[in-house]
C-alpha cells in the first residue's frame, strides 16, 4: 500500500491513502487527455473526449494483453492470462472477463 499512497501523490499532488482503482481511473483520465491533445496537435477535428466509463474494482486492474484476448473472443486464454498475471481463481478470473 505505501507504493500506491507515494504514487497517489505523485499523480494528485495530495496525499493520503489513494486506491488502486483510483490511480487507475486517473491514468485513464490523463491518457484520454493527451489523446485529445494529440489530436489537437495534428490540426484534426477535435471532438470532446467519451465520457469515462466506470469499471468495477476488478476490472480497473486488467492488462491490455487480457483485454485483447477478450475483445478478440478468446475469453479461455484471457482468463488464463489474467489468472498468470494475479493469481486469481477461476471462477473470479472468469466472471472479470465476462464483464469486459
């Protein structure tokens, strides 16, 4: 927990106990930020950015390999792969990739 306090404060400024979701949610928010920027940067159109979608606890902390894999329909090696990557059991690993 204190890495994710001293990271909290890192990327709020505050500090204090800070989640895991939270630090996750902010990444989010910040690279949605800089692609919009991107975007801006390249003289395209600028629209403003999706509203952010709230993800449940155990979702926030799921690769983009794992997300991958879903979105692709190979929910079996997703659920292994999440499975290697935190040690979850089955049943938790697969009702993770069900809900992506």
């Amino acid at each position: 927990m204190r890495s994710a306090t001293l990271a909290g404060m890192a990327l709020s400024g505050r500090s204090g106990d800070v989640s895991y979701d939270d630090l996750l949610n902010r990444i989010s928010d910040l690279e949605r930020r800089v692609a919009l920027l991107e975007r801006a940067g390249h003289g395209g159109t600028v629209s403003p950015p999706p509203p952010a979608r709230p993800q449940p606890s155990a979702v926030a902390g799921v690769s983009q390999e794992v997300w991958r894999l879903a979105a692709s329909g190979q929910k079996i090696q997703a659920i292994k792969r999440l499975r290697e990557e935190t040690g979850m059991g089955l049943k938790a690993a697969k009702d993770v990739v069900d809900r992506l």
